[in-house]
C-alpha cells in the first residue's frame, strides 16, 4: 500500500500538483477576483451589470474604447509595413553593418515606450530642440501630443517585434521554392506576394499580434503625450485610483473589457494560424545574395540605416540629457555629472530595487519555466491541461490590468500584499514568465525522450536524469527566454505603476515620475542606466551561448 503510494506521488505528481496550486493561488484567483468585482455593485455589493452599461452607454469611455482600437490598428499596420520590408531585405542581401544594425533594432526594441516618448517631448515638445530650429524657419513645427505622437512612437518602438518575427520565418524557408517560381518567369514582386508571403504569414500574424496587443496595453506613452486623451490603459488607472468616488469595480469591469478584446484576437490568430500552418525543412536556408543594381543596394542601405537612427534617437537624447548642466528644471550649457550624483545620492533605492526585484523575479521564473515546460511536454495529465492553459493568460493581460488585478486580489489577509516588494515580483513573474516559458518548451521538442531513457536503462532514476542531462540541454532556450525576461522586468512599469510604495519604486517608475516632475536631467541618467544594463545583459548573453540573435 505505501509503496503504491509511493509511485502515485513521485516527483513529477507532487510537482503538477504544487505548481497548479500556486498559479491558481496566484493567477486564477486574481483573475476571479477582477471579473467578480467588474459584475458588482460599488455600493451594496449586489450581482450587476450596471458597470458595464455605464462603460458602453457614456461616450465619454466607449469613444475611450474606439480609440485604443484605432490606434493599435494603425500602429500594427504600419508596424508590418516598416518591419516586414526591412526583415525581407536584410534576409535576401548581402549588407554592410548588419550585426549593428540587428542590435540597434533590438535595443530600441526593449527599451520602454515612454522614454521614447520623453526623448521626442525633447525633441519636438512645445520647447524641443528641433521645434525651435523648425520655428526659426518660419515653419509651424509639428506637435509631438495627441493621438499622432502616440502612434509615432508607438511605431518606432514596436516595428522589431515584425522586423524579428519575419526575420525568423525567413530563415526557416526552403530557398528552393523561390528558385523555383523565379524559374517559372514569377518577377520580385509576384514572387513576395504568391510565394514568400503565404509561407510566412502564421509567424507574420502571430507578430502582428503581440504588436496589437502591446500597443492597446501601453500605459507610459498616453500618459506622457496623451494630454487628457483618454484610452482604455489609462482609464484603467485613473478610474481605479478615484476609489474613493467608487469607481473601483468600475476600473474592474474596463479591464475585464480588454481581456476579453486581446483574447478574441487571440483566439482569431490562432484559428487562422492553424489554418495556415505546414511543417517545412528547410534543406536549403535562403543564403542573402548580392544586390543587382548598385541603386537599389545605395536606396535600401539608406533606408534601413535610417530606419535604426531614427529607432534609436531616444537613447541618444536620453543619454546626452544625462550629461548636461542642470539648474532646477533647465538645462544649462556644458556637460557634467551632476544628474547622475543626484540618482546615486537621492535616488538609489530605485537603482537596488530594479536589480534585486528583478533578480529574484528571474530566478523563479527560470525554476518555474524548466518545471512547468517540462510537465506540459513531457508528463501530460488534466492537472498539466489546466497548468498548460493558465499560462497562456500572461500573453493576453495588459500590465495595468495585472496590476490592479493583484491590488484587488491580495490587499486583504490572508494576502495582504499591496505595497510590498513581494506584490511588485509577483507582478514580474507573472507578466513575464511566458518569454523563458516559451522558449524553454521550444527547446524540450527538440531533445529526444530517448535520451533520458538511455540514462535510466543505465540506473540513473528520472529526477537525477532531469536535473544533469534534460535541464543542461535545455539551458540554451532557457537563456535566450531569460534575457528576454530580464530585460523587459528592469524596464517594466505599467503593472509595477499600479502596485508600487515609496519603499519599492523602481527605475521605471522613477524615470516616469522625473518626466511629470520635468526633471529631465536625473530622467536621463536613470533612463541611460536602464539602456547600459539592457545592452550589457544582451552583450553577455551573446557571449555566453554562442548566438547572434535574440529570438522572440
């Protein structure tokens, strides 16, 4: 009898079994928690759906809705259009500087919206460096503001995320196909848009996706350059934080309404993607050739280098505003230290925090995806269904619905986390554990079972065969998902926004709050820190697996 139990509850049961408790704990219960109170009276508490009615009845917030709608899909359309091209021709041609420019894209990339945001106020704000030179012209400068500076920046800051998607479905593409339309008589164009385009279009959808999803979730830049512009992230927090006017639950029913948005089109992606998808071996790998026309060569080369200029000028202005003379809010002639003082003398518990939190975030995150990939691949079962479906939300949840998802959840006993570090790394794993969950389970279908069998046919028991061979193959996927990890925890802030204290402000927040404050000089020493290290963890993670490539 005890030894029957003994086999029932061997390492992998007993380890379904935790993990599925501490995401339902965790993550199904939050979750349950925000739709119970989007259906609930403020006042009496009662079942209703008189929140909702509210949302879709006033202008005021169903217009709120139409626009966040609007600009995602202007965003993603010219997002594709940027990124697309310039993956397709990096991929097809020989060019000059293509390492640099691949890491110029990708740090543009993972820096955070905002401080795009922030470096073009500097630019092209009512006092901006280049609004000035325009006006001097005689010329009406351009305003950074409104729904046209959201989408500017918006572009500039998403556009890699298609640009590394298509350019990782081109390289899985059989070369073969192409040559053979291209001797069929199929011209360029024809050939793009019959050939190329089909065969890439599940990975095209899926990117076009997580831009979609991550433009309608921004929080930082309609904050920034919105001036009274009301979308569905920043409804989320100002009606949250009128709480005492009772608009708690009401704050809970919007952001009920932007899970159920990103979830349709989820669940439309993935329809079509399944629809469309094909296994493909790629025997002979597109290999980039020579252009044929110089002019051509001189226009694209031109084109993308202008592309990753224009994509990094925030860091560029973060990083000289660092460095300039301060006095008060002014920016004064001459370069100097004093911004960067000011961070390490006033300022550092933002610095400590960002590194410790997001250290501890990632070592659970590294520990939970190799368990969590290995039992949704490996040890399938109802309690590896639900565990495997559960992680699936953090794809679909906008940070400042996760963060007032774990306020409303865990702000009483037997929980009572609100203000506390703990809250700000529960929000960090949660929200970023999909990127080394993914890439782990990605890499677990590429090791053969075989191998942990021959181990243990050798008299090696399964739990010792995981931990020294499975989890040694597996570092590679794990790695690349955690510097993706990593990096996007330190530049966090929608969720972190919603759930920080005094005491656990982190340097996202901190650069945010300088901007408000327009103390642009410690915003640009924060900021700049903020960039080194997202270079330096890219640098490292280069160098330590050997890649060229941070995959997505």
């Amino acid at each position: 009898m005890v030894n029957k139990l003994k086999k029932k509850l061997d390492f992998w049961v007993v380890s379904s079994i935790v993990v599925a408790v501490v995401l339902g704990i965790f993550l199904a219960y939050p979750l349950f928690s925000l739709l119970i109170r989007a259906f609930r009276d403020s006042g009496t508490g009662a079942v209703t759906m008189a929140n909702f009615v509210k949302f879709f009845s006033k202008k005021y917030y169903f217009k709120g809705l139409i626009k966040s709608l609007n600009i995602s899909v202007i965003v993603t359309i010219f997002s594709t259009l940027i990124g697309g091209p310039l993956a397709y021709v990096m991929s097809s041609y020989k060019f000059k500087g293509k390492r640099a420019l691949d890491i110029m894209i990708i740090v543009s990339l993972l820096s955070p919206p905002f401080i795009g945001a922030y470096s073009w106020v500097m630019l092209l704000g009512r006092s901006g460096l280049l609004s000035k030179l325009i006006a001097a012209l005689g010329i009406t400068p351009p305003t950074i503001y409104g729904v046209g500076g959201i989408i500017f920046v918006l572009v500039l800051k998403l556009y890699p995320f298609i640009y590394i998607y298509v350019k990782g479905a081109l390289q899985k593409i059989d070369a073969s196909l192409i040559e053979a339309s291209e001797s069929l008589g199929c011209g360029q164009i024809r050939k793009i848009f019959t050939v190329v385009l089909p065969l890439i279009l599940p990975t095209l959808l899926a990117g076009m996706l997580i831009v979609f999803m991550t433009a309608i979730a921004d929080f930082g830049t309609p904050m920034v350059l919105g001036e009274g512009i009301n979308l569905l992230a920043t409804m989320v927090y100002t009606e949250y934080i009128n709480e005492i006017g009772g608009n708690a639950n009401f704050s809970a029913a919007i952001a009920v309404i932007m899970v159920v948005v990103t979830l349709i089109l989820f669940i439309f992606q993935n329809v079509v993607v399944n629809r469309l998808s094909f296994t493909m071996s790629a025997l002979k790998p597109m290999q980039p050739k020579e252009f044929k026309k110089r002019s051509v060569s001189v226009a694209c080369h031109a084109v993308a280098w202008l592309v990753a200029i224009v994509s990094m000028i925030p860091n560029i202005v973060v990083l000289i505003t660092s460095f300039l003379k301060t006095e008060g809010k002014m920016f004064r002639q001459g370069f100097s230290l004093e911004s960067y003082k000011k961070v390490f003398s006033t300022l550092g518990r933002p610095v400590v925090n960002t590194y410790l939190f997001g250290i501890i975030a990632l070592l659970i995150i590294v520990g939970l995806s190799i368990i969590i990939s290995y039992l949704s691949t490996r040890k399938k079962s109802k309690i590896t269904a639900f565990i495997d479906t559960i992680t699936m939300f953090p794809y679909i949840l906008p940070g400042a619905v996760l963060g007032l998802t774990l306020l409303m959840a865990f702000n009483k006993p037997p929980f009572s986390l609100s203000g506390t570090a703990a809250i700000i790394i529960l929000a960090f794993v949660i929200r970023r554990m999909p990127y080394t969950l993914r890439s782990s389970a990605a890499i677990l279908h590429q090791i053969s079972p075989s191998i942990e069998e021959a181990s243990i046919s050798l008299g090696c028991n399964p739990v010792k065969t995981f931990f020294k061979i499975t989890v040694r193959m597996m570092m590679p996927g794990v790695l690349s998902g955690a510097v993706l990890s990593w990096v996007t925890i330190i530049n966090e802030l929608a969720a972190s926004f919603m759930l920080y204290s005094a005491k656990t402000t982190t340097m996202s927040i901190t650069v945010y709050q300088q901007i408000i404050r327009m103390e642009f000089g410690t915003a640009g020493a924060v900021a700049t820190i903020l960039t080194l290290t997202t270079v330096i963890s890219l640098m490292i993670f280069f160098k330590v697996t050997g890649n060229t490539e941070v995959n997505i």
